[in-house]
C-alpha cells in the first residue's frame, strides 16, 4: 500500500492547530466536492481531502499518525512496523471509502461524524445551488407534431458528505414545443441536482436529437423526399400516394416529368412555432433491374421512333 501524507493533502503545517486544520478541509471541501466542482477528477480528491481531515481533525487517530509518518513518504510504498496496532479502533461505517493506508492503520471506517459535522457546519457550502444536468432526448420526426407529454426518465447524481452515493432514477412528464430543432435545448427549472442544505435544485436541460428518418430528409423547416417513377410513369404522368408525417396524399405526377424535378406539397414540412414547412418530392426516374424480351423490344421500337437524343446539346460544344 502507499503512504498517504495528510498533512500535503489538507496543505498545512505538521503543527497546524485544528482551527488552521478545519478551515483548510473547508475550503478543499468547497472546490473539490463534486457535485459544485468542474475539475475531472473531483469525487477522487473530495474523498482524499474527507481522509486526510478524518485523520489529522482526531487527536488519537494524529498523534498515532505522527508516529508512523517517520517510517513513510508520500506515494511510497510504505508497511506498518509488525507491532503497530492503533488505539484509534475500528469503527462501524461504510466500506471501501477510504484508502487501503486509511484501513489497514486505522480500519475502515469512512467519513466520520466529525468531518461530517466539519462539513455541515460551513453554510456557504451547504446552501450551495445543486447541479445542472444535461439529457439527450431521442425525437422522431413524428413526435414534433404531438402535443401529448411524453414519459422521461433520467439519473440524477447524488452526493453526501462521504462523497457519490447511488444515483437517482427520475421520471418526468415532458410537453415538447412546437418547432424544435436538432441539438435545442430545453431548459426545466429545478429538475436537476438535488441543493445542499437550504439551496435550490439544479435545473435539467434536454438536447434534442431528431432522429433519422427512413424517407425524410429535413432542410431548415422543409422536408424532402424522393420519389421513384418508373420511365413510362415519368412519360405518361401518373398518380401516386405519398407518404407524409402526418399521413398519405395523394400526388399527381404530370407527363414528360423529369428526372430531379421537385413538386411542392406546401404545409406538410415540419411543423415550426408559427405554422409548418413544405414538403418537396424529388423525382427520380429509376429503371426495372431486368426487362423481359418483348419489353427490350419495345425499348428498341421507342429508341427508334422517339427521335430524342438526351445529348443534343454536347453537339454544339
């Protein structure tokens, strides 16, 4: 096991009186918690800082401590001599709190009532606003146009004065507005972290995520979709059923349409804070994979009769 050194954690002299000891765990407590803390490995230094404090804060438990610094430096392997036996006792707790230093020297114990006081007794830290959390939520196209609240449920970190403690599972009733757009957030006051003490809970934030659809491809508030024809459909013009978000139309494709062209269905886009978008549907004439002889034959006929050459226009450049 390595050798913890208290007092360079806490950042105090090995005199420092417990008044000097408490105000530094104060401060740390207050930067390293981490349910107010930005820095990526808080919850790791938090629990360091709540040992260290654990330690030195107790007269037994320090003088026992000051005894074996002397054997040990910091972050050195380090063994108790083989007739060390602390009068501190092992106290009733949760397990696995602390270091393997802490348990094998003093025996597991966790966070303590006197660190946990220390802890509660700082009102500007305890009256701290909770966290703000950020959840994705996954949209299809077709839940825009619903103004039924839908079922979410979410993880909330949860914090003590011992550190993280099992998250809590939420679940809300959430009216999405009308007209959102891919990566929006939507801001619900007071449904994130839970407020220490007297503070208020965070809020929690909703990253829409519009998910792709299979025929629909959005543009601003605009859909498209493409549509296969057949050659002779493109020729003849036909009528067809579209799909839409909110149901089938029908659609007239006129004769001599052409492959690319984009016909307008205004008011079935996406649905926006004021009204909806258009829906183009994008021709696109494909061929059958494989043509029977008597249809290659009247290919052959039209090829002749038609009198089209698609490329005219390479003739004059």
């Amino acid at each position: 096991m390595e050798f913890q050194d208290y007092y360079k954690v806490l950042g105090v002299a090995t005199d420092a009186d417990l008044k000097a000891v408490k105000t530094a765990y104060r401060k740390l407590a207050r930067k390293y918690h981490p349910d107010v803390s930005d820095e990526h490995d808080a919850e790791k230094r938090f629990k360091e800082v709540a040992e260290a404090y654990e330690v030195i804060s107790d007269e037994t438990k320090r003088a026992e401590y000051d005894q074996l610094r002397k054997y040990g430096r910091g972050g050195q392997p380090f063994e108790a001599p083989p007739e060390w036996q602390s009068k501190a006792g092992r106290k009733q707790g949760p397990q696995g709190d602390f270091s393997d230093f802490f348990e094998n020297i003093f025996g597991s114990g966790g966070f303590e009532r006197g660190a946990a006081n220390a802890f509660r007794g700082n009102e500007d830290f305890t009256s701290r606003r909770g966290r703000d959390v950020e959840v994705e939520l996954p949209l299809l196209l077709e839940d825009t146009f619903s103004d039924e609240a839908r079922p979410i449920e979410y993880l909330l970190p949860h914090y003590g004065p011992q550190g993280r403690l099992a998250d809590i599972r939420k679940t809300l009733k959430v009216k999405i507005p009308a007209g959102v757009i891919d990566g929006e957030r939507i801001r619900l006051k007071g449904q994130g972290g839970p407020g220490f003490g007297d503070g208020p809970a965070g809020d929690l934030f909703l990253r829409i995520r519009l998910v792709p659809h299979p025929l629909f491809d959005i543009a601003g508030a605009d859909l498209n979709i493409v549509v296969p024809i057949a050659p002779w459909e493109a020729a003849l013009g036909v009528k067809l059923t579209l799909p839409t978000l909110t149901g089938k139309i029908n659609l007239s494709v006129t004769a001599n349409s052409q492959s690319g062209q984009r016909l307008r269905i205004k008011g079935k886009g996406m649905r926006t804070r004021k009204e909806h978008g258009d829906l183009f549907a994008v021709l696109k004439i494909v061929m059958p994979e494989r043509s029977p002889a008597q249809a290659e034959a009247l290919w052959q006929e039209l090829a002749e009769k038609a009198e089209f050459n698609p490329r005219k226009e390479w003739e004059s450049s």
